[in-house]
C-alpha cells in the first residue's frame, strides 16, 4: 500500500485539531468540529484531493492545500451549507469550525439568558427548547415517575 519514500502521517494537524491519518480524508476531516460528511466532501473537491484517500499518505503540498482550503471554507461552502446563517451582530452568513464554533454558541446562549428570552430560560432550567413534547418524554434527572394528587 505504502511505498518506501512514502511514510504514514499518523496525526495531521488541521484547523487546531489532530486528525487521524489512517482514516480516509473526508472521515478525517469530519473530527473537525463543524465538519460533517458533506462538508468533508465539497472541501476535498475543492482542493482537488480524492475524498476516499488515507489522509497520512498525502504529501506535504497536499496537505498545506487542503489545510487552506479547510480555513476558508467560508468562501468554498455555498450559503445553504453554512453552519451560521444571519449572525447576531453582523448579520451575514458565515461557516464556524473548531474552538470558534463552541464559543459563538456559547455567547449566543448567554445572550438569551441575559435578556431572559423564552429559549434562554428553558436552557437555564434544563428543559427542551424547540417545542417537543414534555409530559411523557424526558423524564430524567430529579423527577423520577408520575406525581400524583393527594386526598
């Protein structure tokens, strides 16, 4: 499989993440926060990088392409594959991965804390946010069972 001037990479670092060289490069790709498959797919093609290949035999020019590929993903996802659509304060459209990613979220969820929106108050108290059903679903944590009334 591996020819001798070819040597495994078995972490390749991308994105401030260390992906796994064994895995093909779209499945490496997705231990990126923010990266799924499909995204995976369309930035490989982008780079002009055969999706299916293990991600340590790449060369080390392949690897800095894909690399800037992947950190300007913004501009190569199209508007309906971004992760962030309308942001709060600038209000364009925008592609989050890695630590950016998890600390957006967790500032816009402070935010609705703050100004006690309806969605911040149920993620204070732990409860679902999107309308789902709560009377027979959900039930763990400290309330355990049916209360009953008493006589």
């Amino acid at each position: 499989m591996a020819e001798d001037n070819e040597e495994l990479k078995y972490i390749v670092r991308i994105l401030n993440t260390d992906l796994d060289g064994n895995r093909s490069v779209q499945m490496a790709l997705t231990g990126i926060k923010g990266v799924g498959r499909r995204n995976a797919v369309v930035l490989t093609q982008q780079a002009e990088i055969d999706p299916s290949e293990t991600l340590g035999l790449l060369s080390d020019e392949t690897i800095s392409r894909l690399r800037t590929v992947v950190e300007a993903a913004n501009e190569h996802l199209p508007v309906w594959m971004k992760n962030h659509r309308k942001d709060l304060l600038s209000g364009e459209d925008k592609h989050l991965m890695g630590t950016e990613l998890m600390l957006t979220r967790r500032e816009e969820l402070d935010i609705m804390r703050k100004t006690r929106s309806y969605k911040g108050i149920r993620h204070e108290r732990g409860l679902r946010v999107r309308g789902q059903r709560t009377r027979s679903t959900g039930r763990k944590g400290a309330t355990v069972g049916v209360s009953r009334k008493r006589r």
